[in-house]
C-alpha cells in the first residue's frame, strides 16, 4: 500500500510549494506509514510525493518519485503492478523510460492497482492515470494557481483554493447510487478519474482526457466447460501470485469462508510461508458465534493457513460504525464497512500487511441470485414495455407518492419505481444497492437544492454505460448487462478500502485483476449460467480443491446479521444527525420528510432500514468533512 499527492503549478503562477505537498503526504501517513519522499521537478513548476508500506512494495519502488533527467520527467506511482511490469525491477524507471520511448501510449504497458502521475518539465505538462478496473482512486482539483491531485480526496483539502462545500451534482449522484460515481465527488471543485482514465493537464489548465481499456474489447470466449473452468482456475492463480508476488512478504488472505475469499486461498502460491487467514464471526443472542466460521474453519484447516478469527457482538458493531465515517473522506453506503474495519484490525494485529480480499467474484461469476434475477428483470421490462405510459405514470404515483400522505413513508418501492422508470422509457436496472428512486429523491431534497440540479438525472449516467454495451455487443443478455452496470456503478465505488486501509492493510482485489474482469464479460451466457446456481465455471475450477460443503453451500458473507442489528439505533442516530446539521434543513434536505421516514420505521409501517443507512452516512461524513464537528 503506498500513496501519491502532488502539484503541477499553472502558466504564470509561483514555483511549486513543496511545504503544501509534505502536509498532504501527512494527512495520507496511514496509506504509507513506513516512510515518504518528495521530489520537484528540474523546472520547479511541480512537485509530487510519494509515501509507502514497506511490506506493500518491492524494495527498490520505495525510491519513488523517479526521475528521468534528459526529459524533466518525475513520476510515483501507488498501488500493485502485475503481469510483465510488475515482475520487473524498478519498475517506476521503466515507467519513465516506456513514456521516453512512447509517449502516452506507455499506459497500455502499465498493469495492476494503480495511481500514477507524471510531468513533464520539456513539456510542461502533467499526466494522470487510474488502472483499469478502478481499484485505486486518484482525485485531482484544478485551482487559479494549480493543478493538485493526490489519492484520497482528502488530501486536497489541505490546499490552497480548495474549499470545504459540497458539490450539488455529487449529492444528487450520491443519494442515487450510494456512492458518487466517477468523476463526480461530494467535494465542490474535486473530481476523481474514471476507471481506465488518463487526462493530461497543460499549464494553461486545459484538461485532456480519454480512456485507454474497455473491459468489452477482448473477443467473445469459446471452448467446452471443462476448458473455460481451466481457464478460470488459471486467471486465478494468475491474479492471486501476481499480487502477491508485489509484496515483499508475500499476500495474506481475508477468509470469509464463502467460495470467492476460498478459492483465492487455494489458487495462492504460499512461496515458503505460512498464508494467515483473518475470519470474522458474531456473538449470537445465546453466547454462541453465528456467521461461517466453521466453514473457514474447515477451508483453512484443509489449505494449511494459520487462521485467525475475530468474533464481533452487536454492541461492538455499532460503536464500530459510529466512528467509521473518519476514515469515509469519500463515503459510500454498505453496511459491510464495519465488517472490513474489524478485519483489517485483526490482520494487522497478527501481523498481516497484505491482504487478498475477495470483492467482485459475485459480479465476475453471477452470483448472490443474479441469475433468477436477470431472468425476472427481462420478464418485467417486457411487461412493462407492453402498458400505455399514461397507466405507468399512475401506478407509480400510487405506489411512490401516496403511501406518504399516510405517514408510512419508505424510501423506494420497488415496483413504483420500475414503472416510474419504464413510463420514462429508461432500461429498468440502474445497478445493485439502489436505495432511492427518481421520484423518491424529489421528495427528499429541498426545493432550493432541486433548483440547483434542475435539468440533472442519475439515469443519464446509466443510460451511458447501457450505450457502451450496446455497442460493443449488441447481443449482449440481461445478465450480461446487469453484470456490466454492477462492475461500473457498483463494485468500483462499494468496496471497503475506507475500512481497511486506515489499518495499514494493503487490500488487493484479484477478481478485479484485469484478465479476470475481461475473461468474465467475453463468457458465452451458457457456460456463466451452468446448472441455474450461480458461479458455475468458479465452482467447476474449484471441484478437487476446495471441500463440496464449501462449493455447494448457499452464500452467507460478510454482512449477516449487520443491518439488523444497526436497524434499532439508526433513527435514534439519524434524529441526532440532524440535530448536529440543522443548516441542512431547507437547503438540502427536506426534514420533514426524514422525520417521517423514522417515524415510519419505528411504528413499522416501513422498513427504512437501509435509507437510514444511507443518511447516516452522509451526514455523519457531513458533519465530519464539510462542518468539521466533533465527533
């Protein structure tokens, strides 16, 4: 885990300021507290820094930034590089030798998790870069003076020109997905790259950007079952060893004991060492753990890790919960937060410093029900294709609306707002998680903060990515589309590194390795689909390795029973949010409407369990980064 901030200062402008980026590499001491180093350019107009987790990197990454004298290029870059770069010796140099050699086009050589910057002082010009499936974030804000960009949005706020205020596209954004899509943040004037972005900046200030991989190029796959189950069990030993193999202790292992987390185990290479695993548990009501412990149990006793577990109560969870917003500069709805938090903590106590973490297997193999749900989703949108969109319109003001002029407010109601949508002609699935709907939101938001975003739709982002499907494979399924939206909307955004990092844990994402991603969306339907179940091929790879109870055993997770138990305090939390942020009342939020909503929840006209969730967490993110309220 290592991280990178910096400056490219603007035609006119004074020298860059080392001093600002040094404070900037302190707020980000915990994605590198092994050390940091800050290099200028021979120009003085930029000046990048670059902190790192010994265990995270080979040796020789840690003399980053690298330079290349001949052309004024300095260059850091964070994260884990793969395949042919990341078996390289200083590979930072290569970096600066491929960009001598190629120009731009050196991205296509750089593989892996990555945040990369780069100026040019012959130039006089700054390059960006986020890899390709977005598992590292990288944020940049151009100013009167300056083009800043570090790792963590946070790290922005310490610049000069730069604000605490919110951005009102961000919020509106935020409030449909859960999280802020690319490029959007809640920060006013802070962007972050799109996956598989590069921008260059000019010292006028003049961005130019494009994307250099689509995860839908790559041909469509054939072969039997038996093959593309190989196949499969060879991206994974590919992915896992690579990862771990860009670590100079080797990767541990976040056992959830489900399939994915299980299978990564079993595809790692241990390279001489005991592989720890780190498992998580919660104290029943009668003393006794729940969750699926026993099954990591069982996988680890089989594959010879040193296993360790950590057991979490309900008291424990919440009190968890309340204080995770302070690592959240970029927050995001997902109850499994508070899970990855106590992980983290755990692995680190046993000395863990890298970590595989099992994210996107449902996505890259269709599983968690995708499959029945694709299949009911095509039936739905046919259906309702097929009704007068006058009749559409009213079903779902009956659905949406009228429940709250009887106090029995909820935040979205399924079949409402499918017919909302579908009397809008807009495709049905906006991707996973969606707590509030279109209609929903205009209720929620103020009258003045609906003026602001007038003219704005979350769909209009949806509606990009189905374009980009389209054509790229016009044939493409519902399944294969839904499977799409969730790698663009969902996973990039929900993963919990937030929670882990803060930890000194470098979490890597092997279902997210490139390969993968671009292996699972070439499947033929057939061989994704298998016997109706889900994750056919993964289980298919992991026949003969992993026990039979762990294949074929319906998916647990990590997020059992975590709703449920934040579900009592989340109104009581909610009430005192507001009570902290009442300057929010008319300019942002309607707070009679949220009054309802608990009001609501707690008589149990509703369940608002999870729209609670998702207002918690922005306000206690509000209160903390925008405010800056004591906790």
């Amino acid at each position: 885990m290592s991280a990178i901030c910096g400056v490219m200062k603007l035609k006119g402008a004074s020298p860059a300021d080392c001093a600002v980026v040094e404070a900037m590499c302190a707020v980000l001491k915990h994605r590198g507290p092994d050390g940091h180093r800050v290099a200028q350019s021979a120009d003085g107009r930029a000046c990048i820094g670059y902190r790192w987790l010994k265990a995270g990197c080979p040796e020789d990454e840690m003399v980053q930034p690298a330079a290349e004298a001949e052309r004024g290029i300095i260059l850091a870059f964070e994260g884990a590089l793969t395949e042919e770069i990341g078996a390289q010796p200083n590979a930072a140099q290569k970096i600066a030798a491929l960009y001598v050699e190629k120009g731009d086009d050196f991205i296509h050589d750089v593989k892996g998790e990555f945040g990369l910057a780069l100026y040019d002082a012959g130039e006089r010009r700054l390059a960006l870069a986020r890899d390709r499936t977005g598992t590292r974030a990288l944020y940049y804000t151009v100013t009167a003076e300056a083009v800043w960009f570090a790792s963590e949005a946070a790290a922005l706020l310490e610049c000069p020109g730069v604000e605490r205020a919110l951005d009102d596209e961000g919020v509106y954004h935020h409030f449909t997905f859960g999280a802020c899509p690319a490029p959007y943040t809640l920060y006013k004037g802070i962007r972050k790259l799109r996956p598989a972005e590069m921008a260059a900046f000019a010292e006028s200030g003049a961005k130019s950007a494009r994307l250099y991989w689509n995860m839908l190029s790559a041909p469509l796959v054939e072969g039997s079952d038996e093959e593309l189950a190989e196949r499969t069990l060879e991206l994974m030993r590919a992915s896992t060893n690579d990862m771990s193999r860009y670590a100079q202790g080797g990767a541990d292992v976040f056992l959830s004991g489900g399939l994915d987390s299980s299978a990564m185990l079993a595809a790692l290479d241990a390279r001489g060492k005991k592989i720890k695993t780190i498992t998580l548990g919660f104290a029943g009501p009668d003393g006794k753990p729940m969750g699926e412990m026993a099954q990591a149990r069982l996988v680890a006793g089989k594959l010879g890790s040193e296993h360790y577990e950590v057991i979490l109560d309900r008291e424990g969870l919440i009190n968890r919960f309340k204080r995770l917003h302070v690592n959240m500069d970029d927050p995001y709805t997902a109850s499994e937060a508070t899970l990855l938090d106590a992980i983290a903590e755990k692995a680190a106590e046993c000395g863990a410093a890298v970590a595989l973490y099992g994210e996107a297997g449902d996505v890259d193999f269709s599983g968690a029900g995708a499959i029945g749900d694709a299949r009911a989703l095509e039936a739905e949108e046919a259906r309702l294709r097929a009704k007068p969109r006058f009749l559409l319109r009213a079903a779902a003001y009956r659905r949406n609306r009228v429940p709250g002029l009887f106090g029995h407010y909820r935040s979205i109601d399924r079949r409402g707002e499918m017919c909302s949508r579908a009397s809008r002609r807009q495709r049905l699935y906006w991707g996973s998680g969606i707590q509030m709907g279109e209609d929903f939101k205009r209720l929620l938001l103020a009258g003045d903060f609906l003026k602001r975003v007038q003219g704005i739709s979350s769909y209009d982002i949806v509606a990009q990515f189905y374009r980009e499907m389209d054509k790229a494979r016009p044939r493409a399924t519902m399944l294969q589309k839904m499977n799409y939206l969730d790698y663009k909307v969902w996973t990039v955004e929900h993963w919990a590194r937030a929670a882990i990092f803060p930890h000194g844990i470098d979490a890597r994402l092997p279902f997210l390795d490139r390969r993968m991603v671009e292996f699972a969306m070439a499947l033929p339907e057939r061989a994704v689909v298998g016997d109706g179940r889900g994750k056919y091929l993964l289980k298919r790879a992991m026949e003969n390795i992993l026990p039979d109870e762990i294949i074929n055993r319906k998916k647990v997770g990590f997020t059992s029973p975590v709703i449920d138990w934040l579900s009592g305090v989340l109104a009581d939390m909610l009430e005192e949010e507001m009570r902290r942020s009442s300057e929010l009342a008319g300019t942002l939020l309607n707070f009679n409407v949220l009054r309802r909503l608990i009001r609501a929840h707690r008589a149990r006209k509703a369940d608002n369990k999870w729209v609670l969730l998702q207002l918690v967490t922005f306000f206690s993110w509000y209160r903390h980064w925008i405010a800056r309220r004591p906790v």
